[in-house]
C-alpha cells in the first residue's frame, strides 16, 4: 500500500539531502519561525515540512498535485488531523508495545510478529472507517486514492481473514507441527500445522506423547529448534507483513505531516487576519511577476500581528533593484519573497492575496553577516568567498537575493563588485533581487529594459509605511531621519553648526 500524497506516482523520502544553502536560507530568510509554527512541537511535522521547503519541486504538474492535495486538507482539516492522529496513536503502541521484530531468536520474532500485526490490523481499521464516512468530502486525487484504496484493500473480509489467521497462530494452545524421516532417521520437512482443525483435538488426545524430563535441557533445546525449524517460514512472512505496515504507517505520516503543518501555519496566519492563497507557477523560462499583499510570514509571526504586504507587477523582468530609505522595508520585501519562491515551489499556500512566480531551479541568499570576530580574514573576504561557493551551485533559471552585499568596502568598489557579479548572473538567466545602498551600483543598469527598480517609500513627514514602489534610486537613503530619531532635531543642529 501507497500513500502518494506528496508524488503522484512515488513515496515522499525526507531522508533525501536538502538543496545547497539550507542553513543559509533558514537563518537570512528567518525560516526557522515558520517551520515551528508548522511543528508545534512535533518532530515529524518539522522534519517533513523541512524536507518540502527545502526541496523545490521543478515541474508544475508536480506543484499543482500537491497543491490540489493542500486545498483538499484546507477544507477537511479535522479529517486530515484525524488521520495523522491514527498514524501518530500507531506509532506509539508501536514503541509501547516492548515488541520488535529480531533474528537473533525466532520465537521471539514469531510471537512479536502476531502483536504487531494484531496492532497495525486495529489501526488500519480505524483508518479504513474514516474513509468510509470522510470519502466522499474529499475532491483531489490523492487523498481519494487513498482514502479509495484504504476501501478497497481493508474489507470486512481482509479484517476477518487477518484476524483468524493472527488466532490461530497464538501459540497459547500450543504448537502443532509434523515431520518426516529422513535418510538418517533424522526429522526433515518440518512443517507448522494448524491446531484447530476439525477432529484436531481427538487425534491430538490419542496420538503418542512424552513429557521432557525436569532439568533435561538438552531435551528443550532439541525441541525448540524442532519448532524453530516448523515456523521459519510463517516467522518470515509474519516478519515481512508486519515490517511492511510498519513502513506503510511511517510513510502515511511523513506525508500527512506536512499537510497538519500547513494547517497548522495556515490557522496561525487566519487568527492574525493575515491572507493566503494557493500560488500559480509559471515556467521556468517566463520572466513575469505578480503579487498583491505580499508579506513577510515570519515577520507576522514573530510580531503576533498585522504586517504591512506589497505589490509587484512585472513582465519580462530579470533584474531587481532595490533602493531607498533606511528601515522602509527592503529586507522584509525580500524576506517574503524568497519565503514566498520557496513555499510556493514546495507545494504550500504563499502569505499573499495573489501570487504569480515562475519556476526556479533553486533559491540562494546572500545577505550582510554581522562581525565575526572569530573570522580570519577580512570582511570582504568572507562575502566574496560565500559568493563564490554560491557561484558553484547557481545554474540557469535560480533566483538570487542579494542583501547590502559587498557594502563592507567603499563605494566605488564596492559598485564595481556587485555590478560585475550581477551582470555576470543575469547575463547567464539567473533572476536577481538586490536590496543595495550602493548608488553607482544601482544607477549602472538604467535604461536597461530588464531591470525594474523598486524603491522604499518615506513620507513627507519622515515616517516609512513599509511599502516598495517602481522608481529609480535616490543619492540619499534619508538616514538623518534615523539620526533624528535617535538623537534628536538640536543635537544634530548643533553638530551642524
């Protein structure tokens, strides 16, 4: 049995390595509040939100099953919940249960393969139940495939062939088996019985029997092997099955973990009054952008309230901009968009009214660290060499999202660094945000009909409302507004003075 609902045609393996930058994306992009809110606490959610985030699917086929998948759940949430809850109370009979499947010993494995199939028969059944009364409120095809398939394979008929054979296989009756003589006299062809034919227990009280003598422990040690040899093959295919549910089990809940944690997050984000919506992906050839009310998740989420969105409309753009005043939300617009790639390539709902995005072949970050005094080098040294290690995975079709980087070092060449780097990229189809105060930098690529500057508003009075609009940079990023605020109108008049 096949849950699918993550693939439509293969299992979801969290074990599979993570895409180049994990770390670095989680700590620029302020992952980590996002993923927690999508846990609550629970590993499993973690690790199979993890293993989506940050393995961006690359087809639109691909994004749009699952997508179909995450709308289903957003309408059946208690339904989705009560599976993974079946998967979770599974997995903890499983542990509480002292039973393990061994070869060192093989009745041990014997008596521990009836438990355990005793267990998963009951938990299948409970999954088998929720099918029959939740099916017909499910729409996609994974979910209906499974609930489908839970119908089809676990009847009424399956429960009770199981459950008969579980029964007559305890060994509390004792055990049944037969054999024949070898060549030597010796016991060949040992074979396990059943003990509950009919006429079983006449021919049992009539057969010829001993008793092994106190203390004859040789005797018992014979005799074990005889009945060791009688089950190992009922011990394997018991072994097998149960092996078989187990995963089954394991993998039905990597696969629904995901879908809990974004309702998980979803719940979080629809208490704090903030929009999702189910993104649309574009190919990965297309240059085109739209979104409307774009914001940063984990800002929401951290702050425990409403946070400013942006818009941006564009077409045929590779190259982004991004100028303006000091704290009017540059880093947070770039935040949620590189949140928003990464959610919507993992088949996620995006914090946003709308979002249209092209595909990428990977999302890299490369935001300003703070000083590391543990560092060897200088600072400029570390951004380049992190740029470089970037530059050995980038490829054609990546997203890159610059931050104030290569600021450390004056302005000419500082400029002349990120120019290079930038044009170098966009000349080989990566898509680039940058978020730079560097003016001879920015200025470099007007008049170019694939860039779009977007600059951060300041009002008249000085304040930020946090929203980006087209325009083309400023000689200023108003940081005397932040001085002012900080130190106050007279002090800087008189420094003036």
């Amino acid at each position: 049995m096949k849950a699918y609902l993550m693939f439509c045609d293969r299992d979801f393996d969290i074990k599979t390595e993570l895409c180049f930058g994990k770390e670095t994306l989680t700590a620029d992009l302020e992952l980590k509040h996002i993923l927690a809110n999508m846990a609550q606490d629970d590993k499993a959610i973690h690790d199979a939100c993890e293993a989506a985030l940050f393995r961006p699917l690359q087809s639109t086929e691909e994004i749009e099953y699952r997508q179909k998948n995450l709308y289903d759940a957003l309408q059946n949430p208690d339904t989705v919940r009560q599976l993974y809850e079946i998967t979770v109370k599974t997995e903890n009979k499983r542990r509480s249960s002292l039973y393990w499947l061994s070869s060192a010993n093989l009745s041990s494995t014997f008596s521990s393969a009836i438990e355990l199939l005793k267990i998963y028969t009951e938990m299948l059944m409970e999954l088998r139940l929720v099918a029959d009364s939740k099916l017909s409120s499910f729409q996609s095809y994974g979910f209906r495939n499974l609930l489908t398939m839970l119908q089809r394979e676990l009847d009424d008929d399956y429960f009770a062939e199981v459950r008969a054979h579980l029964n007559n296989l305890k060994d509390d009756k004792g055990t049944l088996i037969s054999a024949t003589l070898g060549n030597y006299l010796q016991g060949v062809g040992y074979v396990l019985r059943q003990n509950n034919r009919k006429g079983f227990w006449r021919r049992w009280f009539f057969a010829p029997s001993f008793t092994i003598a106190e203390r004859d422990h040789a005797g018992v040690t014979d005799l074990g092997k005889r009945r060791d040899r009688a089950i190992n093959e009922v011990t394997n295919a018991l072994a097998q099955a149960a092996e078989h549910l187990e995963s089954f089990f394991a993998m039905l809940r990597s696969e629904l973990a995901f879908y809990v944690g974004c309702l998980n997050l979803a719940d979080s984000l629809q208490t704090l009054g903030m929009p999702i919506c189910i993104p649309s992906l574009l190919p990965s050839d297309s240059k085109d952008r739209y979104c409307r009310r774009l914001y940063d998740v984990s800002l929401a989420l951290t702050k425990n309230t409403v946070v400013v969105g942006n818009e941006l409309d564009t077409t045929a753009k590779q190259l982004y901009l991004i100028t303006g005043a000091n704290q009017g939300g540059k880093t947070t617009f770039l935040r949620s968009l590189g949140q928003a790639q990464l959610m919507a390539q993992s088949g996620m709902f995006v914090g946003a009214d709308d979002f249209f995005a092209p595909i990428r072949r990977g999302v890299f970050s490369h935001f300003k660290k703070e000083e590391d005094n543990a560092m060897k080098s200088g600072k400029l040294d570390e951004e380049l060499a992190r740029m470089s290690e970037i530059a050995d995975h980038l490829e054609e079709g990546a997203l890159m999202l610059f931050n104030e980087s290569f600021a450390s070092s004056n302005e000419r060449e500082g400029s002349e660094i990120c120019r290079q780097i930038t044009q170098a990229l966009v000349e080989n189809g990566v898509e680039v945000f940058s978020v730079t105060h560097l003016y001879t930098y920015a200025t470099a690529f007007l008049g170019d009909k694939n860039t779009q500057y977007l600059r951060a508003q300041r009002l008249e009075n000085g304040e930020r409302n946090f929203k980006l609009v087209p325009g083309e940079p400023l000689q200023t990023a108003f940081g005397e507004d932040l001085y002012q605020k900080f130190f106050g109108q007279s002090e800087v008049s008189e420094r003036d003075r």
